[in-house]
C-alpha cells in the first residue's frame, strides 16, 4: 500500500494584514463564439422582420382564401335553393300530367270494354 500523504503545510510570512491578490488588467478577448453571435444579431434584426413579413403575407392569403371559400359557400347554397325549387316544380308538373292523362272517375286499369 503506497504511504499516506502528509499535509502542505504553507511557511508563515512576516506580513501581518492578509494581501489582496492583484488582478491584471483584461482586454476583450474575442472568441469565436461570440464573434459568430455579434454576427448572428446583426442579421437577426433583417431575418426577424423578414419573417413577420412572411407570415403577414401569409395570413393575408389566408383571408383572401376565406373570403373566396364563403363566396363558394354561398353559390352552393344558392344552387341548393335552386335545386330544391327545381324539383318541387317537377314534382308539381308530373302531378299534373297524371291529372291529365286519368281524369278523375276512371279507373287506372283497362276498361272491360278495350279488352
């Protein structure tokens, strides 16, 4: 088993008050990081706006595709209306047409006096 280690000890100074660790002036330091991040918001402002106009055009197509889908909407239900009128008046002219082909009082079938 390898031998414990002993405690550092540190030498005591003659200098009573403690000292301060004196710090060396720092210069920008530019690292590539940061550098790719200044650049990345200088073009997030042209990117942003770009977008939010992209997606104003967007929802303006929208609009206008809505407004021509209730357009739509609204020639089908006039077509519908039509439709329903149209076969109410079928319905009114196929009942005439039997009124006028078995007038009232004869019989549906043949007489017995065709046969």
């Amino acid at each position: 088993m390898p031998p414990e280690a002993s405690p550092v000890e540190t030498p005591e100074t003659e200098f009573s008050e403690p000292v301060e660790p004196v710090e060396a002036p720092q210069a920008p330091i530019e690292r590539p990081e940061e550098s790719s991040i200044a650049s990345q918001k200088e073009f997030k402002g042209p990117a942003i706006s770009e977008a939010v106009n992209e997606v104003m055009q967007i929802v303006e197509a929208l609009r206008q595709a809505l407004a021509q889908m209730e357009d739509v909407l609204e020639l089908v239900e006039v077509a519908e209306r039509q439709k329903l009128g149209d076969e109410r008046e079928i319905d009114s002219l196929r009942r005439a047409l039997r009124r006028f082909h078995h007038p009232r009082g004869e019989s549906h079938g043949r007489s017995q006096t065709e046969e």
